[in-house]
C-alpha cells in the first residue's frame, strides 16, 4: 500500500515535470524562432514593431480557425509558406509590416508544431489585448 502510494507520486510528478518542460522548451522555441518579430506583450510604443503582437495574430487565428488542430495547422503551414491570400489578419496590416518571410530553414515542422500549440494555449483569448485584433488592424 504505502509503495504505491510512493509510485503513484512519483508518477505524478514525473507527468507534471514533463509538462512543464514541454511549456517552457515550446516557449524557448518561439523565443528562439519568433520571438524577434512577433513581441509577447504589447509594447507602449507601437512604432518600433516590425510585425503583429502575437496576441493578436492568435486572436485572429481563432477567429477563423476553431479548433485547435486547425489552428497549429494553418500556422505551421503559414510560417513555412506565406501567402497573402492564405493571411487572416487585417488587409492594412499586411500593407504596413509587408508579408512575413517564410521560415523554411529556420524552424523545422516539428518545431512550428510545438510552437504553434504554444501560441494557441497561451494567447488570443477572451479578453487579452485590446479590443478586436487590433494588433494586427494598427496603421
Ligand atoms: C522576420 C520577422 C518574422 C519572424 C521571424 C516571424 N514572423 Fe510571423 N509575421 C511577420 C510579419 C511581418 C507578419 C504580418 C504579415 C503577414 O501576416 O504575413 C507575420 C504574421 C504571422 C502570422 C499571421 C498570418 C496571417 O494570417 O496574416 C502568423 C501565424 C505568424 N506570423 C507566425 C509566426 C511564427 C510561428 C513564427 C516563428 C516560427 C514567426 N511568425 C516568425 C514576421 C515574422
């Protein structure tokens, strides 16, 4: 009895240590691949953003795409192939940051998956941000 009560810890531990690195290697990834252009908070100063927040882009993201496996799809084939036709956000905010360069060679599909189930856990939901996808509608 008290042996498994011991393996049983040991066992949920041991799930939750494995989760937590999966958060914070995803999370490392997207700082390593992402985070250069697409900012995880909104700076006070707009004007030095070379492209949308990530909130937004996954607010917009969700708008469109409403499960989950859609989602990291569309970003992990957006990533590695841009398209303007394929884009979710705003028109205006593709005439102002210009269309994202493919990522292909920078980050692998593997990692893109990681990161994009990341992105859909962490942001764009109710509430965060300002307002609707302004992010991405900014001039
Ligand atoms: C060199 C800068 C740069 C890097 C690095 C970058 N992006 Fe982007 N990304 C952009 C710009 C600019 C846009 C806005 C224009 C557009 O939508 O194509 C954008 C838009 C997006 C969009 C929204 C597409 C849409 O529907 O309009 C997604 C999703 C996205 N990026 C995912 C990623 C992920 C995931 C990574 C990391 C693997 C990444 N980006 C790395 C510049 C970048």
């Amino acid at each position: 009895m008290k042996f498994k009560t011991t393996l049983l810890i040991f066992g949920a531990t041991l799930l939750f240590t494995s989760s937590v690195q999966a958060q914070t290697s995803a999370e490392a990834l997207f700082e390593a691949k992402c985070a250069s252009c697409h900012v995880k908070t909104r700076p006070s100063d707009i004007s030095t953003l070379v492209a949308p927040p990530i909130m937004g882009v996954a607010r917009h993201v969700k708008m469109t795409y409403k499960t989950k496996e859609e989602a990291v799809k569309f970003i992990t084939e957006y990533t590695l192939d841009p398209q303007e036709s394929k884009a979710v956000c705003m028109p205006d905010k593709l005439k102002r940051f210009g269309l994202m360069p493919s990522q292909k060679g920078n980050v692998s599909k593997e990692e893109l998956t990681t990161i994009a189930g990341w992105i859909y856990d962490n942001f764009g939901n109710q509430g965060q941000g300002q307002g609707r996808g302004q992010a991405c509608k900014e001039k």
